[in-house]
C-alpha cells in the first residue's frame, strides 16, 4: 500500500533532496565539533555552521548572521526568549490561536509573577489588529504570537501587529514554525524583534534543529537559559556575553545543521514562492473536496485566502480518531488526529475538546494523492454511518 503523508504540519516528509546524504556526511566523514579545535575537519564544520546562519538570515531579510543562535527546535527557542526577556511584574500578549510552545512557558512564568492576556481570534482563527489596544498596559514588555495556527492554517496578520508593538515599544516575538519555508518572513517588513525557526517543517530539514534570530538589543537584555561550554572564552567560568556564544551552550546538532544546510539550498534553488502555490493549490483541492461531504465541518476558513495548506476538519457525528484509523490502516494516508498541542486555537474554533483531524499537503504531494483521500473519506463516512456524498 503506497502511503499518503498528509502530515507535513507536524514535520516534513519527504525531506528535500541531499537531506539525508548531508547528515549521512557528516557523521561518517566530518565528525567534528566546532569551534573547540584547529583542524581542517573541524573548520570544514564551521564553515557550515557559518553559511547556515547566512542561509537562514537571507530567508528572513536579517543580515547579522551571528545573531541566528540554534537551538533544538522552535519550542527551545521560544523557551529561550521568553524565559529570558519576561521577568516578575512584566505583562505580555498573545493570541488565543497559540501552540503549547508560547503557552506552556508563559503558565511556568505566570507562577513567577509574569501576567498575560489573549487576544480572541474569530471562529475562524482571524485577529483584528485593533484588538491588540485594549491588552496593553503600562507593564506590557512583550508581544508573542503564531505567524499562522498549526490547527486550521489561518495566517495572522503580522506587519500590523509590528506596527503597533512598534509604536508602544513592545518586544515583538514572532513563532514562525508554520510558515518559514512556505511565506516570505521578512523581519524588516513585520518589525519583528524576534522570530523562532524550527527546521523539521516547512524548512524540510531534519529534526532535533530549530533556534531564532534576534536583534542585539533584545539580545542584550535576554538573559541565559542553559550556561555551558562554548569553545571560546575558555579562560572564563562566565558565559560569553556576545552571539551566538551567549545561547550557545554545548555541542550544537551538527549532523543536524547539515542537513538544514541542503535543505534551504533546496528552497534556494526552487524558490519557497513555488512551494508556497503547489501547497495552496494542493490545499484548495482538499477544501473544495470536503464542501462536498457531508457530515464534513471545515475549522477555520473555507477559502485560500488567508491561510496555508493547513486544513482541519470534524467529522461530524463520527469520532474523529476512529476515521484517521481507517485512513492510515485501510488506505495508507496519514493525518494527525486530536488537539494539536493547542487548545486554545480549538476552543477558538469550536472544536474543543473533540478536536479535529489535520490534513496538511506538502509540496511533495500530488494532485493523486488528495484523489484518494477524498475518495477514501467517502467511503469510510459511508461505511461508518451512512454520510458521504
């Protein structure tokens, strides 16, 4: 049975080219840690280190390619900035479309004595800008939100949102795990003073590599999460104060890194604008598929316009871990069922706490691929109880 992956929200599948021949280089030829030692191996390795920060900083309009610090994945970075910038008495904003990754910091922080507020979204996971006035206060420091919701794709609107932290001079910290790879993240145009990366997704690199890139200012003001060895300053038992060694702290993912590396000069030579169309149009197909369902309930937009390739949906009056079952055992096509590491985007929506199954295209489909999941999903719904077209 050919599998289908339609999983692509939580990590790509298949990685771009040379991914894996990267990674597979790396740990059977290099080897080596970098910045500990002088050796050419070693310098081959820092040589990739240093062109993968400048590939991420090309991709994000950021031109200081020692401001990109890597971490694990995107939820370590967002760990790493608001642990570091919020402090006991601050306030900070969010939106209630946002992963467990802001969330779950900012509950940890909360019984320090850090506040936050959520700006609603609609039922469809839109934010009016407008809304963000009504949350600040005089001890607002920071403003974190997901570019676009890993449940129902919808895309929040980032350049007003700038506008604004700029104008009260609010720390604007932008988790760009659902759209880095797939729309232009430009930090200039969106007034971000940070934006956290992970390189499993869109980016279609491996796992276990992510970080965030981060104007000196704010980096200044961050404290340290994880203290450690970085190969410089040696003479010292403080950690460096400069980037990236300040985040930096032991062994980097090497092997890791690598693959990132092939992985963005793939988007490099395609063109993430390509990637972006072959997913939407992938994406439409799916939406115009299950508006002809029936007992089929879209969460979030029914259109295009406004979202990524993201798309939930709730069977209704079937339970929805009983139909991914038979899409992945009888027909090969897999889907992520449940809440997503988000409930606040599903009470957002309306589907909490049944939640929703996720399909999520990558580029790597086909149009015959989302054929038969339609075609699949007719004859479950039928099979389970009677609807279907």
């Amino acid at each position: 049975m050919k599998r289908i992956y339609l999983d692509n929200g939580a990590t790509s599948y298949p990685k771009a080219p040379l991914v894996g021949d990267a990674v597979k280089y790396f740990i059977e030829n290099v080897a080596s840690n970098v910045n500990r030692s002088g050796y050419a191996l070693a310098q081959t390795a820092e040589e990739i280190v240093f062109e993968t920060r400048e590939k991420l900083g090309q991709l994000f309009n950021f031109h200081q390619s020692e401001n990109v610090i890597f971490t694990l994945n995107v939820t370590y970075a967002l760990n790493f900035l608001l642990k570091g910038l919020l402090k006991p008495g601050d306030h900070c904003i969010v939106s209630s479309m946002e992963h467990n990754a802001i969330m779950r910091p900012l509950m940890q922080l909360k019984e320090k004595g850090i506040e936050f507020s959520r700006v609603i979204c609609d039922e469809q996971g839109r934010l009016q800008p407008q809304d963000l006035y009504l949350h600040i206060k005089q001890n607002t420091k920071v403003v974190a939100m997901t570019h676009a919701s890993n449940v129902c794709g919808t895309i929040l609107p980032m350049e007003e949102i700038g506008k604004i932290c700029a104008e009260k001079g609010l720390i604007f910290i932008v988790d760009g795990a659902q759209t880095a790879g797939i729309i232009d993240v430009d930090c200039k145009k969106i007034k971000a003073d940070a934006i956290a990366f992970t390189g499993h997704k869109s980016l279609l690199g491996p796992q276990g590599i992510g970080g965030f890139l981060t104007t000196d200012s704010i980096a200044k003001t961050m404290g340290t999460l994880v203290s450690g060895g970085t190969g410089s300053l040696s003479e010292y038992e403080e950690q460096p104060p400069y980037l990236p060694d300040k985040f930096e702290a032991g062994t980097l993912n090497l092997p890791g890194i690598y693959g990132l590396h092939a992985a963005l000069g793939y988007l490099n030579k395609v063109g993430i604008n390509y990637v972006w169309e072959k997913e939407m149009y992938l994406a439409k197909m799916l939406l115009e598929g299950f508006g002809n369902i029936k007992g089929v309930h879209i969460a979030g937009l029914r259109e295009t316009k406004g979202r990524t390739a993201v798309v939930s949906v709730d069977f209704k009056g079937h339970d929805n871990a009983d139909v991914a079952y038979h899409l992945d055992k009888y027909y090969g096509i897999k889907t992520r069922c449940g809440l997503h590491c988000a409930p606040s985007a599903h009470k957002t929506l309306g589907t909490f706490p049944q939640g929703t199954v996720r399909f999520s295209p990558g580029h790597f489909n086909t149009e015959e691929d989302i054929k038969k999941t339609l075609s699949a999903l007719n004859r479950i719904l039928k099979d389970l109880g009677g609807t279907g077209q």
